[in-house]
C-alpha cells in the first residue's frame, strides 16, 4: 500500500486551560511591560506534533501514514504509541542528549491559545534524511527543525514526489525568499487566514498569485470554513456542523489529514475540503490531538449527516 511520508514535529504536548479571557488580563497599552500569570487548574500530558497528529487521523482514515521525524531520549512512551496503532514508525529517529519537543499550551474560554514550544530533537530533523522508498506516494512538510524543512522539501522535489507545505507554526523561521522556494517546490499549501497573510506579506507576492503553480492552495479559517484556491478560483468549504466544542488543540492537523486521504484517493477538491472539515469537527469535539477516536464508517456517517451526500 503506498504511503504518504509526514515530514514534521513528533511532541508531547502539556495543555492548560485558563477559566478566564486573556483579553481580560492583558492590557493593550502595557504590553510593553508585559509581566502575566495565569492561573490554570486543568493540565494533561498528551501526544502531539504536527507528524504525530496527522499519522494518528490518517490511520482512522484507511491511509498509510508514515511519520518522518526526530524523538529525544524521553522519546520511548512515543514509540510505543505508535506501534500500538500500527503506525509505520521506522522513520522516526532517537536523538541522543536531546528531550522529545514540548509545547505547552494555554487555552482560555474563548479558545485563544498561548503557546510555548521547546524544539529539543525537532532541531536535529535535518539529520533524518527522506528515504529512498519508492512506496512514498505523497508527502508532507510541516513544521520541523529549520534545516530539516529545507532539506526535506529539496528532496521531495528532486525526487518529484507530490508534497503539502503546511509551514504552521514554523512560518517565523523563514524570510520571503525561504517561502517562496517552498511553494515553488511544493504541489499544494495549507495555511491558516493569519498565516495565509504573512505569507503574502514576507513573500510581497498575493495569494492569488501564488497558486499560479500549484495545484491547490488551503486557507482554513476556523468556525468560517476554509477555501481552496486552484485554477484561478476558489471553492468554498463549509465547516462541518460541531456537537460540541471541548478543545481546539490539533483540529488543524486532524484538517490536513482529510486533505492528504483525498489527495491520495483522487477526489474532487469539494469533497476533499468537506472531508477535511469533518476530520477538524470530530476533533474538537474532544480533549488532546490524538483522543478522538473514529472508524471510516463512522466518519463517512458524519458527512453524510453535514452533507448529504457519501465521500467515498
């Protein structure tokens, strides 16, 4: 079965939530003088990284992911998780002396989030180069070490396997030119509304023009849906009717994961953006990024019921 090769982070995440608004508690005209505590009762250890998030939905799916990424010495409890899911893990690399990467994440009742990360092993993700398999049918590259993304979407291009540029939270790294040679390599990209922006602002090239080369180009924007650029137009993506909301945290990775499925799969970019957009509503509706739990008929009901209509 061919395989769709996920280039980024693999992390443990700590979640906070605060029962307040951050709005509330930070004030416009100090921030210069930013000095803040949070009080924040609720904490868990979970899962997470954008190659962990992504492989974990993938699989609920009926795709073959396979995580290309780096672990620190902490990094053992992850490994076993995987196996335990039967994902393909034989890409992931141990670094010596290094911990796993850790984001710590604070969510406020508006879900607002804060986010400290720390790179730890991530930073080595340049030393995990992409394999000669020619099983690998798709890719991603997400955020990762900074000379890892580089490296990794150079290859993919060289080796012209199709690859997603998803620069997440990694976007600070890169200046203009950085970003423009990765869409130019890249077959698609997927941002969200405030990353789409930056990209136009670091590149000085509007979107519209930058899907020029592409086949697609994702913009999410949350509880608005998303849109899907190709060809000089835009199909508009509806979001998937949520029951309730219980944490945003890797709803944009369980998104991407229906992305890959339907690359994979061939579909149109309307059912493609709709599957998608149910993949992020099954996630929110629960705690963590890799605690939702649902089999294919399961999803296929949940998009039957938005709408209307069977994705496969």
């Amino acid at each position: 079965m061919k395989k769709t090769l996920l280039c980024a982070s693999i992390a443990y995440d700590s979640i906070m939530v605060f029962s307040g608004r951050f709005k509330d508690h930070i004030l416009p005209d100090q921030v210069h003088i930013l000095n803040v505590s949070f009080l924040v009762p609720t904490l868990r250890r979970e899962f997470g990284g954008v190659a962990g998030n992504i492989a974990y939905s993938l699989a609920q799916l009926g795709g073959n992911p396979a995580p290309l990424g780096t672990i620190g010495e902490d990094g053992t409890d992850y490994l076993r998780r995987l196996d335990s899911l039967g994902i393909d893990r034989s890409r992931v690399l141990r670094i010596d002396g290094t911990h796993t990467a850790q984001a710590f994440i604070t969510t406020d009742l508006d879900d607002n989030q804060i986010t400290a990360f720390h790179p730890g092993a991530m930073s080595h993700s340049h030393r995990n180069p992409i394999p000669d398999d020619e099983t690998i049918e798709l890719a991603l590259v997400g955020p990762d070490g900074r000379d890892g993304m580089l490296a990794h979407a150079q290859a993919l291009a060289e080796r012209g396997i199709p690859f997603l540029f998803d620069p997440g939270q990694a976007m600070p790294l890169f200046d203009g030119p950085d970003l423009l040679r990765f869409v130019e390599q890249a077959r698609y990209v997927a941002v969200n509304d405030y990353e789409g922006k930056l990209l136009e602002t670091k590149t000085g090239i509007p979107l519209t023009s930058l899907t020029r080369n592409l086949d697609a180009l994702i913009v999410t924007r949350g509880a608005a849906g998303s849109e899907i650029h190709r060809g000089g137009k835009i199909v508009q993506i509806p979001a998937a009717p949520v029951r309730t909301v219980a944490d945003p945290t890797g709803c944009g990775d369980a998104y991407r994961a229906g992305i890959l499925y339907g690359i994979a799969q061939g579909f149109d970019w309307e059912t493609t953006g709709r599957l998608a957009s149910v993949m992020g509503a099954i996630k929110i509706e629960h705690h963590g990024a890799q605690r939702h739990e649902a089999n294919r008929a399961q999803i296929e009901a949940r998009f039957i019921e938005a709408f209307g209509y069977r994705p496969w």
